[in-house]
C-alpha cells in the first residue's frame, strides 16, 4: 500500500531515484514508527510522514518522523553517534541520562571540558527549552599561556550576546544551531568552513532530554544557549534554582546567550 511518505530532494539524491521510489510505493516502508523527533508513535498509512536521513562517514540510516514534527531532509552527524542512534534502535544501548565528559577545549596548564544542562526557562511568559553551558575550568585563548580566562570574550567574538535580563529573549546567532537527533541532543554546531557547520560542543554520549524540552523544542524549533564562565552557574538539581543561579550571573555581567534553530530535528 503507497505510504504518505515526503522525500525531499536531499534524500532522494542521497538513497536514488529507485530506492525513493520503492519507499512511496510502500516498498521498505514501515506503516508503523516511532517518530524520531517526538518519539511517539506515527502511522505513514493515514499522516504525512518524513524520511530522515541520518549519514555518517561510513553509515547511513534511514528514519521517520511526523511531517508536523520536521521537514524530510538529510542530517550530518559522526559515525559514532550514528553507531550510537543504532544500538539504540535495537534496544542494544543502555544511555546514560546525563552526558559523559564533552569535547575537551585546550586550557593551560591543564584541559577543561564543558558540561551542559537541559533545562525549561520562563522567558517573554513562554516555557523555553535551554541549553546551560559552563566549562570546569579557566578556558584560554588559542596559543595564549596566560592565566586569564577567556571564555565569556570568545563567545562574545563569536556572536552571542551579553545577558542583562532572564526576562528577554536572546537574540539569534547566525550559523549556530543545536543538533537534536533520535530525540536526544548531540551536538551545538557552529559556523565552519566552505558553507558547513563544524561542532563546537558534542557529546561523548547523546544527551537525554525530558519529554517537556523536546517538546518546546519542536514547538518552538529553537533553543536558547546560555554560557558561564566555570563556577558561576553549578550543578542545579532543579529547574527553579537553575534559574536563580542564571539570574545571579547576568546580574555580575558573566552571562551570554543567543537563541538557535534546531539542526535536524
């Protein structure tokens, strides 16, 4: 039975004019998924249904999703998160709920790492699903073997913006974007080169979200990105005081945020 299946082009470039075929005529098409958005159930026999395609170096792997969810389109990721997103498929991965040590940002005399929290802020009267970055420790510039920390500069070089009230919206940073693929998040890219987006913080492991973010997440197709120099924000164990420790850091002046799209889904 032909399935209510979208293809875009990228993926019909991606997978051939025969293997997309195949699929609209209901050939290796389930009738049944598991959004890989939302994670709840579709039928591609009675809703609109995207073909996502998810494409490492050396793997791909072919997804489904609400069409009300996201677009058919075709999502870089690392053959290890793809490896990753298929173990998890087969039931074969057992995820931690929060992430292992991110990708190491060069300090001296030693590494830090950047830790991020998922979390819902009261913003403009609207639950917003965000992104709290802070390292463990003084990041410094590039080549620089001096102690300063030079964190909050870098990101302000890189377009984000200084926070003075938790009550205002970010405003947007081109080019940045927060990859939420299989439902979890896996990466915060940023601008690289020729056109392509590089990631600037990717987790060892895909970070699991509540239901609640990701569903602000979908609904507004974007995150808000707060950054902290380390100490100024802490491990929070609830939401309420998440806050009041973003609060206090915008009040110092250590705070910056911008708003991004969603990469993938």
């Amino acid at each position: 039975m032909p399935r209510m299946l979208d293809v875009s082009d990228d993926v019909r470039a991606e997978i051939g004019d025969e293997e997309a075929d195949r699929l609209l005529a209901g050939g290796d098409a389930p009738g049944s998924y598991d959004c890989t958005s939302c994670r709840t159930p579709g039928d591609s026999e009675q809703e609109r249904t995207s073909t996502v395609l998810f494409v490492g170096e050396e793997t791909a792997v072919l997804a489904f999703a609400h069409a009300t969810c996201i677009p058919s389109q075709v999502v870089p990721v690392s053959e290890e998160q793809l490896q990753g997103a298929v173990r998890s498929i087969t039931g074969e991965d057992a995820a931690p709920e929060t992430p292992a040590p991110a990708v190491p940002l060069p300090t001296t005399p030693r590494q830090a790492t950047l830790g991020i929290t998922c979390g819902l802020v009261l913003v403009e009267d609207d639950l917003r699903p965000a992104l709290v970055v802070e390292p463990d420790g003084p990041i410094a510039r590039p080549g620089s073997a001096g102690p300063d920390d030079a964190f909050l500069p870098l990101l302000l070089e890189q377009g984000f913006h200084p926070v003075t009230d938790m009550n205002q919206l970010p405003g947007p940073n081109p080019g940045w974007s927060a990859l939420l693929a299989m439902g979890k998040l896996h990466a915060v890219l940023q601008p690289g080169g020729a056109g392509q987006q590089a990631a600037w913080w990717q987790a060892h492991q895909p970070l699991a979200v509540s239901d609640g973010w990701r569903a602000a997440a979908n609904k507004a197709q974007s995150v808000l990105m707060y950054a902290a120099p380390a100490g100024s924000i802490g491990h929070q164990p609830r939401e309420d005081l998440m806050r009041e420790a973003l609060e206090k850091a915008a009040a110092k002046g250590t705070l910056v945020a911008a708003e991004m799209p969603l990469a993938g889904t």
